[in-house]
C-alpha cells in the first residue's frame, strides 16, 4: 500500500491556524496506519512525506517538517525496532548532518526486520528516480522494464496494489509513477489527519471487490 498524505498544511490553518501544527497532528494518523497494517498483515507501506517539488515551501516550514522527523525517529526508533518494523528511504538524502546520519542509522537497525517494511519518501520525485535510472543503464545497448525496475530506488519492493491519496485532489504529483501502472488508486476527501481506522476498512473491502484483470478479459 503507498499512501500520499496530502492535506496536513490545510488541517493545520483550519484549526489551529498553523500549516506546521497540521504536520504534527498528522504523525498520529501515520501511527494509525502502521498499526493497522500490522494488524490486517500489510507489509509494504510507502509513505510521501517529502517531494522533490516540496523544496519550494517557505524554510520555516521546511524546517519544521526536518526536525519533526528527527525528533520522531528519535523518540520512536527503538519501539519501531521492537515492533520488527523495517525502514527504508526512497529518495536522495540531501538533509542536515544530524538527520541524513539518524535516517542512516534507522536504515541499517531495522534492516533485518521484517513485519512491516515502511518505504519513506523523502526529496523523492518519481521522473527523477526515472531519470537516475536511466543514467545507470546508458551504457547498454538494450533496456528491459527488469533493468529500468532493478535501477529505482524501490527496487526489491513490490509495485503497491492500493495508493490512497487524501485531501480531495486527484492527482499523483510525481509519485511512483513507474510503480503505480497496475495499482488500484483511492481519492480521498478527507485530510490527512482527519483520515480514520473505518476509512482504511472501507477501502481494503473495496479493494477485495475489485476484478484485477491487468490487461487481461
């Protein structure tokens, strides 16, 4: 499952009149949905929680935004690890010292766990990782969609079967753009931190309702 959690900034100015207090109040929904793909034996979840394009928002909330992920792994790592949570970091590491070198240090602890394997995207913009990964195999003389696959940063992770995207907008804002040919998309209405339990119910039951043809009669 990949999710992208739009709708933070805007939570955050309807009720407390602050885009990074809507951030805050979104790590709560973000526990929510690692606890219930835990739960219903979901074990890939992938996460965009920083674009490529985000480098435009004002420094103070990008700031915000490093330093709410810094304290959170700091704070959190260590049950994270208990719980046999994997995480991985999809995108190029271009952060502080402090925070590049804890997002290593998670990577290598969790490495071998296996439960859950949580996919961050962080400065992640799917034509970018296109692009890398073309650059790799340049010098072949002919590409297989299995060279293109083994070059991008989710390589060895399965292609999601289920992208929900809240916040009421419907599009996919260079997210897994290669990964997400045959994935089931769900737009939500609901931001990010208003997102519930029942929402995720209602479209896992969906999903399983769903003929997957891919291509196929």
């Amino acid at each position: 499952m990949a999710i992208i959690m739009d709708g933070n900034g805007r939570w955050g100015l309807k009720h407390k009149n602050s885009r990074n207090l809507g951030h805050k109040e979104g790590l709560k929904t973000v526990e929510m949905v690692m606890k219930y793909c835990m739960k219903k034996q979901i074990k890939f979840l992938t996460l965009y929680a920083f674009s490529t394009e985000n480098w435009k928002r004002p420094l103070n909330e990008r700031n915000y935004l490093f330093n709410l992920l810094e304290n959170y792994l700091k704070e959190r790592l260590e049950k994270i690890n208990s719980e046999k949570i994997k995480i991985k970091i999809l995108g190029e590491k271009i952060f502080s010292k402090s925070l590049n070198n804890l997002l290593n240090f998670a990577e290598k602890k969790t490495y071998k766990n296996s439960k859950l394997q949580i996919n961050l995207a962080l400065n992640y913009g799917s034509k970018k990782e296109i692009v890398q990964a073309f650059n790799k195999l340049k010098k072949k003389k002919k590409i297989s969609e299995n060279d293109i696959k083994k070059n991008l940063f989710t390589k060895n992770i399965p292609d999601p079967e289920i992208l929900i995207r809240t916040g009421d907008t419907q599009r996919l804002s260079n997210f897994l753009l290669w990964q997400v040919a045959y994935t089931e998309i769900f737009f939500e209405k609901k931001l990010w931190p208003d997102f519930m339990n029942k929402d995720l119910n209602r479209i896992i039951k969906k999903f399983y309702n769903i003929k997957r043809n891919f291509g196929n009669i």
